[in-house]
C-alpha cells in the first residue's frame, strides 16, 4: 500500500517535464507576419529626411532649459 501511495504521489513530479511546450513566440525565429510600419519621414514628411531631422531638431532646441532661460 505504501509504495503505490509514493509512486501516485511521485508521478506528477515525473511528468513535468513531458507536458513542456515551446513557448517562444514566432517572431523570434523569422516567422512574424505583420505589417511593416512606416517610418516618420516617410509618413510625415513625404520621405524628405532632412526635413524630419530639422523638426527634430527644432524640437530638441525649444525644450533645452539653458535656451529658454536665457532669450
């Protein structure tokens, strides 16, 4: 009775690692078939990237502290 007992007692600790599946998404091995997104000068800016890089730019200048503290 006791070893009948031990083995129920013993089987799922046995089993876990037969009912593994594989859990890594398929995006990770190349498989991902989603849209490809745009990038911002191509969607904001008609692909001009100096453009884009001048907005970028002249955001960048406009949240600077030291320029806004001194006009």
């Amino acid at each position: 009775m006791k070893k009948s007992c031990y083995l129920i007692l013993a089987l799922p600790l046995l089993l876990t690692g037969c009912l593994e599946v594989d859990q890594h998404p398929e995006w990770i091995r190349g498989e991902y078939a989603g849209k490809t997104d745009n990038r911002h000068p191509q969607t904001h800016f008609h692909n001009d990237r100096l453009a884009w890089s001048a907005a970028i730019q002249n955001r960048n200048q406009k949240q600077n502290e030291y320029n806004r503290a001194n006009p």
